[in-house]
C-alpha cells in the first residue's frame, strides 16, 4: 500500500515538473495562455469567448423603445 502511494506520487510530481519546464526552467516563463481570447486565429475568424459576447450583449442596447415601436408599425 506504502509503495503504491509513494509511486503515486511520484508519477504526479514528475507530471507537475514536465508541465511546468517553461514556468520553472526559463527567466520570466509563465504558462500559455490558453483562453479563446488568447488564440490569434480565432481572434481573425471573429470567434471569441462566449462570456466576454454575452457581457457585450448584455451592455448593447440595439434599439430604443421608439425604434422597436417604429419598426413593429
């Protein structure tokens, strides 16, 4: 049981260690930015983060009252 939990975590710190070789080996390393918002070809293609779309939606407003009115006649 001892030497299945120390292999464990080992496995664990060895993964740590291989993910973080940017962050730890190199001056100023810092992980990838992995977020929609990050990638450059999506940004081109118009493709963004549904959150950061849902809050600008949110903050839009497309039509006054006036204009649906308007439009509904």
């Amino acid at each position: 049981m001892l030497e299945t939990v120390l292999i464990t975590l080992l496995i664990v710190a060895i993964c740590i260690l291989l993910l973080g070789v940017k962050v730890f080996f190199v001056k100023g390393g810092k992980f990838p930015n992995t977020h929609v918002s990050g990638n450059a070809a999506l940004r081109r293609k118009g493709v963004g983060c549904i959150q950061s779309q849902d809050r600008e939606a949110r903050h839009k407003r497309r039509f006054s009252i006036e204009e649906l009115e308007k439009s509904l006649e």
